[in-house]
C-alpha cells in the first residue's frame, strides 16, 4: 500500500484514490491511512 504512494502525482490519480477512500470510510483505520496519503501525496490538498 505504501508503495503506491508514488504513483500518484496528479490530480486524476488523486481523485481516483479519493474514491477509494470514500468507498471505505467506514473501516477508521483506512480512513486514516487515506487521510495521510493525501497529504503526502499533494500538501496543497490536505484533508
């Protein structure tokens, strides 16, 4: 999961990831791990 971090260094992939977050917010720990990923993915996008 970490790995894939790199991959997204733009906006589509990012919105694309976003969903993916939305679609399993339910489980806390995911949420948080989406949360984190966003910021370090784009700063300028932090959640």
């Amino acid at each position: 999961m970490a790995q894939k971090l790199g991959t997204i260094t733009n906006r589509a992939q990012l919105g694309y990831f976003h969903q993916i977050c939305a679609t399993e917010e339910k489980f806390q720990k995911k949420l948080f791990n989406c949360r984190w990923a966003h910021v370090f993915a784009m700063p300028e996008m932090q959640i």
